[in-house]
C-alpha cells in the first residue's frame, strides 16, 4: 500500500472520529441543556416547538385541557386556578386563562406585562397546541388549548414556561453550526491532508526519480536540500551518495583515460629504442658496418638502447609495486646532510662532462638524522637531479641542493636554473609518463616516471614533495622527511607537513 493511500485512509479515519467524537459532544450538550435524555432524538425536530413542556407540566396541561372540555365554566374558578398554578410553580412554569379578550388568570411566575400581547389568537381547531414566542430577548414555550365556554364565549388555557434565550439559539442555528463545523473539519483535514502529501510524497517522488536517474546512469543533477526534517535528511544522505558516485564515475573514467595514455606512453616508449635496435642490427645484417670502427659503433649504439629499455621496464616495474604499496620500507636512521654529500660526490663528475655545476650548500660539521630508507632516498635524489638536468637551457647551467631544518620535519631543496615549468603543467608533473614536453623526445626528457617515482617513494616515508618554478629562470623541487628526535623517535605533534 503506497503512503498516498495510507496518509488517504489515516486522514478519512480522523474525520470520521471527528465527526463522532462532534456527535457525541452535541448530544451530551443536548442532554445537559434539556435535561432529558430522551430529549435529543428530538433536538433536531425543534423540540421545544414540539415538546415544551416537562412530564409534569404536561401532565397538569392535560387535566386542564380535560377540564377545558368538559367543565370549561371550572377554567374560571380562582382557587382551582391559583390550586393549579401553585403546582407548576413548583416546575418553574405558570398558568395563563383567558375568556375573548379578557385575561381571566395570569400567574405571578411570569412577571412579565407584554405577555397578553404576544400570546396567539384564538384557534378553536387547536391546529398547533404547542410552540414558542420571544419578548424582547426573553424566551417561552408553552402548550395551550383553545374552548368554548357553556355560553359560548371563546376561551384559552395556557401552560408557559419561560426558556433560557441560549437554547433558542442553539435550536435555530444549530444545524448551521453543524455544517460549518462539518465543513471546517473537512477542509482542515483536506489542507492537512495536502501539506503532509506535499512535505511527504513529493519529496519521495523526486527521490525516485533521481533513483530512476542514477540507474539510467545519469548523476548530473542535484536534490532540494531545504526542508531539515526526516525526508531531507534522506535527502542529504542521497545527494551524499549521488556525488560520491560522480566522483567516483569521473575518477573511473579518468583512470580509463589515464590507462589509455598509459598504454600510448609505454607503447611509445618501448618502441623507439627497440626500432633503433632494430635499424641498427638490421644495418649490420645487410653489410652497413663494413668496417671493425663502424661495427664498433653499431654494437654500442645497440648496447645504449638495450640499456635505455632495460632502464625503463625496470622504473616502469617499481612505480607499479610502489604504486600497490607491494614495496616494504627499510627505515633507519640517516644523516640527511652526509647522504646529500655522498650523493653529491658520486654525481660530481658525471654532471661536470654536461657541463653542469653541482652546487651544495653544505652545513659543515652540523649532523640532522632523519627516518629513510637510505636506497629509496638515493633514488629519489638522483631522480630529481636526473630529471633536472634533462631540462638546462642556461649557458651556465647550474644545480643547487640545500637543506632546512625544523623541529618536526627536515625539507630538501634541489633547485636548477632550467628552462621553467609551465603554471598549467605543475600540477602533472608528479603523474606517470606525463612530460611538459609533449613531443615525448628521448632527447629532452626521460621516461615520464622519475618524478612519479620519486613522489610514491616520499609519500612511502610519510612526507610530502611539491615544486615552485617560473618559465625561463628555474625550477625548485622540494621533499620532507620526518626528522629524528633525542630520544630516538620520531615528532609526530605540531603539523604533520611544514607548509608549502
């Protein structure tokens, strides 16, 4: 059953209790105003037009009508008047006789000098005995019965009990009452009915249909998150869910996009120095190196390319085990500043035949141990320095490695006044196989993975690497490590970064 229906059938079922719970009222009102319980089966029959009198009352009307038939000379005897009206005093009521227009009685309970004026004409068909009759605003019910003296002179007896002018209202405006009351619960149970389907079903309705949406596979759009009660929690909840899901689909497809440029890239890789490879052994199959020099040449060329390639399944096998965190680190404790050295050392000579000053802004005698893994490390500088020095463009090409320290954290600075990187490639550089360089030239670049390694290797040590560089004055490559304590651990309060 939808909540539709069932809002439909609560909200008919509370009419109903309504309505009876209004009959009930109105006939325990009815009851406590008449005094007579058997009153309200007539309440709507205009009692009092049809039923004025009490039991008691009407029981002394009918003697009188019985006099009134058949003695009616007795309707002038005083004492048996005044007899009969001491005993409807004792009800609240009071008698009233007349003969043609004179009034032959009128009892004291009334008190009341336009009461001959108001009262019917003579009706000797006795057409209607009973009925009610205002002066001013104070109300009566009476029972009267009309007769003819032995003489035959008209004559009137009347039984008249005054009423509380409320229940005259009550009696005339009642079933107007009754259906105003009726309509204001129908039309408030239709208004409520409508602001809970409203707050309730359409918000549900607009959650299907972006259900629908999402299984259709579309996520680009967004749910109402105004309302703060239970239906937009939910709604929160699911618009929580859809951006995950378009998150997770864009980094899906652009994980598809990168696999794709992954395959292109080591396809594109792989493929120049094997066809070097191949021109070359080609050349010498067909006679080319003629000469021991020129096979000399040959071979070596062949010997470069096959250890190009060897280089770069070899990165390419480490960024994929770093990158599954199948790598284990061995952490020991390293002197920062006699590692660089060692490094700078073995690098010295190499850089000096390109023509490259390797700077270092030694911190003599001062020892900063910090928690590496001393091979992984050696990697990452060379990488940096490897990558750096595939982009000089300077006359006087210069690379400069330096260090600063804090409590928390050590940063290296490898600095090169190379050629730049562009503001909209710095946030790539860190990617596999990407390059600044498009073209993918072996001769201006490397494999496009240095970097990519270098970066898993100092996030594998719990630091951080990034670089700051403009166009045409130099690049700066910086990477933290978690320093060393006295007591021989690492600082892990303050920032887990320094900032950068």
């Amino acid at each position: 059953m939808s909540i539709r229906i069932k809002l439909l059938l609560s909200y008919t079922g509370m009419l109903i209790i309504s309505l009876l719970v209004f009959v009930l009222t109105a006939s325990l009102f009815t009851i406590a105003a008449t005094g007579d319980i058997y009153s309200f089966r007539d309440f709507y029959k205009v009692h009092y037009q049809l039923n004025p009198l009490t039991e008691q009352e009407e029981s002394i009307f009918l003697e009188l009508k019985y006099l009134a038939k058949n003695e009616p000379d007795e309707l002038q005897n005083q004492e048996l008047l005044l007899d009969y009206d001491f005993k409807l005093k004792t009800v609240r009521a009071g008698l009233y006789v007349r003969r043609e227009s004179n009034q032959v009685f009128e009892s004291h309970t009334f008190n009341q000098p336009e009461l001959e004026q108001n009262l019917p004409p003579y009706d000797l068909n006795n057409n209607q005995i009973r009925n009610t009759f205002n002066i001013g605003e104070r109300f009566y019910a009476y029972a009267k019965f009309d007769f003819r003296f032995s003489d035959g002179a008209k004559g009137s007896v009347f039984v008249i009990h005054e009423r509380s002018p409320f229940g005259e209202v009550i009696r005339k405006l009642l079933p107007i009452l009754v259906l105003i009351l009726i309509g204001v619960i129908v039309i408030a149970n239709v208004l409520l009915y409508r602001w809970i389907t409203r707050s309730v079903v359409k918000p549900l309705d607009i959650l299907r249909n972006s259900a629908e949406n999402i299984k259709e596979g579309n996520l680009q759009f967004s749910l109402d998150l105004r309302s703060k009660d239970e239906i937009g929690q939910l709604n929160e909840a699911f618009e929580n869910m859809r951006k995950r899901l378009h998150e997770s689909v864009q980094l899906r497809l652009q994980d598809e996009e990168n696999r794709k440029e992954l395959i292109s890239n080591i396809s594109h890789d792989l493929r120049t120095p094997i066809t070097n490879i191949k021109g070359y052994i080609e050349g010498i199959r067909d006679g080319v190196a003629d000469t021991p020099e020129k096979m000399d040449k040959y071979v070596n060329i062949i010997y470069s390319k096959a250890v190009d390639l060897d280089k770069l399944v070899d990165e390419l096998f480490l960024y994929s085990k770093l990158d599954l965190k199948q790598v284990p680190f061995m952490f020991e404790h390293v002197d920062i500043v006699g590692f660089l050295d060692d490094c700078i050392d073995e690098l010295h000579y190499v850089l000096e035949e390109k023509s490259i000053t390797l700077e270092w802004d030694e911190r003599a005698g001062q020892s900063i141990e910090v928690i590496a893994d001393l091979e992984k490390l050696k990697r990452t500088v060379l990488n940096i320095i490897g990558n750096a020095q595939n982009f000089m463009d300077k006359q006087q090409k210069i690379i400069r490695v330096s260090v600063q320290a804090s409590p928390e954290w050590v940063t290296v600075e490898i600095r090169d006044n190379g050629m730049g990187i562009s503001s909209e490639a710095i946030p790539h550089i860190f990617e596999r196989f990407y390059r600044a360089e498009q073209s993918r030239n072996s001769s201006t670049g490397g494999s496009g993975l240095g970097l990519a390694i270098a970066s898993q290797i100092i996030e594998g040590h719990g630091g951080s690497i990034w670089v700051k560089s403009e166009l045409g004055v130099g690049t700066s490559l910086f990477f933290t490590l978690k320093r060393k304590t006295n007591q021989g651990g690492t600082e892990t309060h303050g920032d887990t970064h320094p900032h950068h």
